[in-house]
C-alpha cells in the first residue's frame, strides 16, 4: 500500500471591520432589511465610479505586517470575470498579480510543535451579494431564490496560505491562530456564524517522498473550526480510497454539509486564467511609501503570541492561564488593567478564568459589551483590599442583602449602591 502525504493550502476569508463599503458610503451594518444598503455603485450600474475606502487599506497593511508579509509598495486590483446571479456587475474586484502583501508566515502550535505555515499572499477584495434559497435550505430543492445585494462591495481581506499543512489538525489550529490575529488587530470581527470569517480548503495527496503535488479539490465555504478541520478528514479519505483503487482524482469544487458531514461535487475547479484578470480601468493602482508602513507599524499592539510567551516568562503563568489571557485583546487589555491596579497574575488570572467567565456567560455578555466591567477596570478596583474583595462583590446574592456590605477599603457599601452596580452590568 502507497504511504500518502497530505498536502494542505487554506484560503481565509476575513470581512473587514469597517462602517462603509470597500468602493461606496453604503452600510456594512449585518441583518439589515434586504437590499436596504445598496447604491448605484456597490449594484453596478452603468457610470458608476468605485472610490477605495483608506480604513481597508491601512487595516491590510496592519495585518500583513502582523504576518510578516512584504507590503508590495505597487499594487492594483484587477476585475475576476464571471457570471453569478448575485454579482450584479458580471465581475468582482480583487487583486491578482500585485496584492498588497505577499510572502509571509504565521507560526502555530500543534500538539507541543511549532509548525511555519508560508503566506502566499493577502489581498483585498469586495464581497459578492447573496441569494436567499426559498423552501429549502439550499439551491436544491428551492421553488426560487431571492436576491440580497446587502453584502455586494463588502470589503474583505483574502489570506492564502501555502501548501504547508499536512495534516487536518494543524489546518485548525492555522484558521484558529489567523482568527485570533483578526479579531485582536480589529481587522476583522471574526464572527463565524455571521459569515464575517469563513474558509476554503484546498487538499491533495502524494506519494510520501515525492516532490510533485497531486491533483487538489477544493472544498468551499467552511465556516467553523470544527467544519474545516471535519471537511479535510472526510476529503483526504476520500482523495486515499480512490488512488487506493487506482482511480485518478477529478479537479473540483466540492461543497461540505455540516449536518450530514458529508462532501458533494459542485464543479469543476476553475483556474485563473478562466476569469479573463485585467486591471480594473475604474482604480488606479496604489502606491504604498515606507513612511506610511512605518505609521500603521507604530500603531500595533503587542500581539497575542508575544504577550503569550512574556505572561510565562515574565509573571510565571502557566501554558494554560497565558493562554487563557490571550484568548483574544479584550480579556488580555483587562488582565493587564487589573495587574497596574495591583492584581496579583495567578490570582487574577483565576479570576477572570472562574467567577469573571461565568458570570458573563450567565448574562450572555463578554468584557468588551459589559459596560459596568470595563468601568471597574478603569475606577472601581483601586477600592478592593484583594482579587477576592472583588469576587465577593461580583458573586453578591442582591436580593437577599438586608445590611450594608464591606468589601472597599474599610468603606461600608449600602445595599442601593451595590444595586446599582449590580443592574449596570446586566
């Protein structure tokens, strides 16, 4: 029996955080009233100009510099020609042969192994609308579908790996590292249920020992860890039971259903060529200078694998509380706030990994939407003794206070302000 290698190349799709469009001041605001926000140019009509939206720009430049990528100083975007009924404009705009960035790396962690999977490129590009499949789930099945050009022009940042993955795992873990950079640099929400970050795997085999790479499918639209790292499985062994057999692999798109966790055919696999790229004659190519990389550098925040590394070595933290505190920028901004306060790390940590945790989940809320935690970060710690003065006030049963509370600097709390603190943060 042939041993097979896998060989792995992820295509990430990250919408980007921003208010307007990638070319118009239409809203990106989720779950609107269909085609509610829309204009001439996000639906292509006849005379319309795109204007480049700078926030996209200065937010792709941050994320390539976060990944070590080249930011090209000359790059354009370029029309991808294709019919779809949600693509108004018969083509989209994206980047091809001069991305914004290009040839760089993001370091993960696999089973105790640090794995260097290589960035082919980011590049910027809009997002095409959405059909809304009517008596059924999908396309098979519906008496019709609607059209929703909400999303068309949505600016999104495409980050394409290199076939560096061998293994369905370590494709998880990739999609959950470059999540956690979006999220921590704002560049995207990261919100997969909404669609905000969703990804395309591309997988083939080859015999293990050999240079060449085989024939790839790639499986669309992936839009959960679980999904990604499920899909590979499923593909990989079907790609092995095939050459097993002697059969030869059919270069496709392939979609994966999460409920019955099963992949079917879509089409066959388009290559570039297929699209007719050219310039697109609307925008003129755009020209990046060191000074304004050096500003958008300026700018970044230490990221989650430096502050993750520095928790261990500096504050003695374990793998697990360093990660846990790293999560994502929100719960490490409040574990640092309360370290200046005078927190100590073990205790804190504990902390904001027990009572804190529970109590938002409690109260469907996180750190950055609790109004009343953010505050506390900023005004009311400095009147606890200890973490645990705190854990006192957090865990107060309310309705059966009838005395006044002292968990402040010897400062007794009547039970009206506890109340109010109480109710803020609900």
């Amino acid at each position: 029996m042939t041993q097979w290698e896998v060989v792995i190349g992820l295509e990430i799709h990250a919408q980007v955080t921003t208010r307007s469009k990638l070319f118009c001041s239409c809203s990106t605001q989720f779950g609107s009233t269909p085609n509610s926000q829309v204009c001439p140019v996000c639906t292509g009509m006849p005379g319309a100009l795109p204007v480049l939206n700078r926030a996209v720009l200065d937010k792709a430049i941050a994320l390539g510099l976060a990944t070590h990528c080249t930011i090209n100083a000359h790059n354009e975007f370029a029309r991808k020609n294709y019919f779809y009924p949600d693509l108004p404009k018969g083509y989209q705009i994206s980047q091809l042969d001069k991305p914004i960035c290009s040839r760089g790396y993001l370091d993960v962690e696999v089973d105790g192994n640090t794995r260097r999977i290589g960035l082919t490129r980011i590049h910027m590009e809009e997002d095409a609308g959405k059909l809304v499949h009517q008596g059924s789930d999908n396309i098979k099945g519906a008496t019709h579908s609607l059209v929703d050009l909400n999303r068309s022009s949505i600016p999104l940042v495409e980050i394409v790996s290199e076939p560096d993955i061998r293994s369905a795992k370590e494709a998880k873990a990739y999609m959950e590292s470059m999540a956690q950079i979006v999220r921590w640099l704002g560049v995207c929400d990261g919100n997969l249920e909404e669609g905000s970050l969703r990804c395309d795997a591309n997988i083939s085999l080859r015999a293990k020992g050999t240079e060449a790479l085989g024939t790839k499918t790639e499986v669309k639209n992936l839009n959960s860890f679980k999904a990604v790292e499920r899909a590979i499985l499923l593909e990989v062994d079907r790609q092995m039971e095939i050459l097993e057999e002697g059969g030869t692999i059919i270069q496709e798109t392939r979609h994966y259903n999460e409920a019955t966790n099963s992949t079917k055919s879509l089409r066959s696999k388009e290559e570039a060529h297929d699209y007719r790229y050219f310039p697109d004659p609307d925008l003129v190519p755009i020209a990046i200078d060191r000074a304004w990389v050096e500003s958008i550098a300026q700018t970044l925040p230490e990221l989650p694998s430096e502050r993750y590394k520095r928790y261990q070595a500096e504050l003695g933290l374990s793998e697990y509380d360093a990660g846990k505190m790293t999560i994502n920028r929100e719960t490490g901004d409040y574990f640092e706030a309360t370290l200046k306060l005078g927190g100590n790390a073990k205790e804190t940590a504990n902390w904001l990994n027990g009572d804190i945790s529970a109590w938002l989940n409690e109260n469907s809320s996180t750190l950055i939407t609790s109004v009343c935690l953010m505050n506390m970060t900023r005004n009311d710690i400095a009147w606890f003794d200890t973490v645990d003065g705190i854990h006192q006030g957090m865990r107060a049963d309310i309705s059966s206070i009838n005395r006044p509370v002292t968990i402040t600097k010897g400062r007794p709390v009547a039970d009206d302000d506890i109340r109010i603190f109480w109710n803020s943060c609900i």
